[in-house]
C-alpha cells in the first residue's frame, strides 16, 4: 500500500490568511478624520467603524470555528472570504454612513474566518519543531501586518483619495480569494468530533465561573482594546491636533510593530531569569508606569515624548501579552476546541466595549486616549497582580 502524502499549506498562504483581517482592522485608522468630513458624521461616530469590526469579528470566530469542524477548514476559509468581498464592495458603494457600518460588519464577519481556521489550519498541518519554526515566522508577521494597515491606507488616501482605500480591500479580499482557492488544502482530520450543543454549554458555563479564565481574558482584551483604541483615536491627536500628514502617520504603525518585537526579544531572555506569571506582571507594571508619562507629555503638548511614552507603553503590553495567551485555558485541553470558540467571542466582545467607550470618551482633547490608557492598564497590573500573589501562597 502506498504511503499518501499529508498536503500542508505553504507559510506564504498561511501568512496571507492570518495577515488580512489585521490589515483589515487597522488601515481605516488614517482615513477616519477624511471619512469624518466626507460623510458629515462626527469623529466620536466615525471611530464607530473600529469598535463594530470587533463585534462582528467576534461572532465570526465562533461561527466559522464551528463551520469549519462541520464542513471542514477549505469550505469555511472559502466562504469568509466571500463574505469578505462582499463587505469591501459594500463599504466602496455605500451611499451613506449607516450604510458604511453595516457593510463593515459584513467584513469582519468573513474576515474572521482568517484568524480562526488559519490557527485551526496551522495545528492541524505542523506540529514538533517544524510547528514551532511555522508558528513564530507567522506570529512575526502578525505583529508587523497590523502596521501595515495605517500605512496602506494613509498613502492610498494622500494619492488617491480615502474611497480609493475601500478599492484596495477588495483587491486585496479578490487575491486572497484567488490564492486560497488554488493551494489550499483541506486538513481537517477524519477523526474530528464535533461538539453537541449540550457540551458547548457545558464549556461555556465551566469557563463563566473560572476566575482564572476572566482574568486572562481581561488581559488579552485590555492588551487588544488599548491598541485598537490607539488605532481610532491617533488619527485626530496625530494628524487634526500636530499636523502630521497621513502618510506620516500611518508611517507611525512602525513604532508599534518594533514595540511588538522588542517584546518578544525580551520575554525570550526574560525566561532565563523569571517565571512567565513574573514577566507578565512586571510587562503590566512598565506599561502603567509609561502610561504615566504618556499623560504627563499630553499634557505638556509633547508630540515626542507621546510617541516614547506610547512606545514603551506598547512594549510593556507585548511582554504581557505571550503568556496570556498561553495560559489562558490551561486545564481545557480536552474541551480546545469549544473553549476557544467561547473564549475567543468573549474577549473580542470586550474589545469592541473598550474601542466603543473610546469613541464615547472622545471630546478632541489630546489626554483623553493617555488617561484612558492609564486607566486600563492600572486595572489589568491590578488584576494580575491579585492572581500572581494568589499563585505565589497557593
């Protein structure tokens, strides 16, 4: 009998897939304060088009998450796609800004199909060192496509006009249809059990009452409000308050993306000296304290001193970050699955919370997003520094 080969995805298609829904999130960010005037909306309303991706993204994690286990990962990355397509030709056609909203909901709708069947597609086709090799080459280019996203957006609109953002998405939404249409395989296990809705309700009450789980969550959350607060509310303190062009500062996701990666370096040589709960708080810790200065140099009118404040911030956050991601459903192991459906729609669900009070916050006052920020962070180190001390005495 003939050994038949596992057909696995190439890292380029994976790094594709998991790439554009973060692209996605982001390159509205230079275009807010243009689509502001464009559609006669306020800047409180128009941030309103970040806080809604996260709703609908939420609710299409656990939906393709589901999908894909019944139909399988093929047919459930194919059909976000779709979805996907459908939502960039809507936003290009909107005729008003309700419109434009519900449009955007139909986007991130089938764009969240490629953050949870990529993960899927990944655990099931790797695994050993090869799975380490995949996951950190592709966990890198996750950390700088969301930089990409403002700068995408910010030269398409100084060259184009900001509409012409929207003809890029679709572009984008037609290659990625394209691509994933031609190499990629189906992975999905023969021996893969779906589970009942009974089970799932199981999970989902078991991870309710977790005080552990709601903690981590509030860090992934937290961690992911503040960046994608930043994300809706930089525009009009960088571009309407300092002047900064468009391109200018969709040139500043760059800061974001190196605070991204310093993190990682750190937490690397971080864990040759303390343990991974240890990192995490003092990763919150330095975020608090650099939310501090971030304030004082709002303050002050400081453009420099807000991007070293926001730096820092950012790189206290990515060292946070890691191990809240990996220790957020340790003991599920054997519900993986459902718990992360689950998991996953409660903390985007709280990450549109925190982008909309962002935009409710906003009275285009520069110190609004520092203290908001401080805010956010003194509430996670204080979370975390309850379940470190707990850990610690146990």
């Amino acid at each position: 009998m003939k050994n038949v080969q596992k057909q696995v995805p190439s890292l380029l298609l994976l790094i594709t897939l998991v790439g554009f829904p973060q692209i996605s999130e982001s390159i509205f960010t230079p275009i807010l304060p243009a689509l502001s005037r464009a559609m006669h909306v306020s800047a409180s309303q128009s941030q309103l088009t970040m806080s809604i991706y996260f709703v609908a993204f939420a609710v299409g994690v656990l939906f393709w998450g589901q999908f894909a286990d019944y139909r399988g990962r093929r047919p459930a990355m194919l059909g976000g796609l779709i979805f996907y397509l459908v939502g960039n030709l809507g936003l290009y056609l909107s005729p008003s800004f309700n419109w434009l909203l519900v449009c955007r909901l139909i986007q991130a709708f089938g764009a969240s199909a490629g953050s949870v069947v990529t993960q899927t597609i990944m655990r099931e086709s790797f695994s050993g060192v090869a799975g380490a090799k995949v996951f950190a080459k592709v966990s890198a280019a996750m950390a700088l496509s969301p930089a990409l996203g403002p700068l995408i957006g910010g030269s398409v609109q100084t060259a184009c006009g900001y509409q012409n953002v929207f003809s890029v998405l679709i572009m984008m939404a037609i290659a990625c249809l394209l691509y994933a249409g031609a190499r990629l395989p189906e992975t999905r296990p023969e021996t893969v059990k779906v589970a009942s809705w009974s089970q799932q309700q199981r999970v989902a009450k078991r991870l309710l009452s977790d005080p552990v789980v709601w903690i981590y969550g509030l860090l992934i959350s937290g961690i992911n409000g503040i960046l994608f607060s930043y994300y809706a509310e930089a525009p009009f303190i960088f571009e309407t308050h300092f002047g900064l062009s468009a391109v200018a500062y969709g040139s500043l996701g760059l800061l974001l993306a190196a605070a991204s990666l310093g993190g990682a370096l750190l937490v690397n040589w971080l864990v040759n000296f303390w343990s991974p709960m240890k990192i995490a708080l003092n990763g919150l810790l330095l975020s608090s304290v650099a939310a501090i200065g971030l304030v004082l140099a709002a303050s002050w009118n400081h453009m420099l001193g807000m991007l070293i404040g926001i730096f820092v911030v950012f790189l206290g956050l990515n060292i946070t970050l890691p191990n809240a991601l990996n220790r957020a459903l340790i003991g599920y192991e054997s519900v993986m699955g459902s718990a992360s459906g689950w998991f996953s729609l409660g903390y985007y669900l709280a990450v549109s919370g925190l982008t909309y009070l962002m935009s409710w916050l906003h009275h285009g006052r520069i110190t609004t997003l520092p203290a908001y920020v401080l805010g956010v962070c003194l509430v996670m180190a204080g979370a975390y520094a309850w379940l470190y001390w707990r850990d610690q005495h146990a």
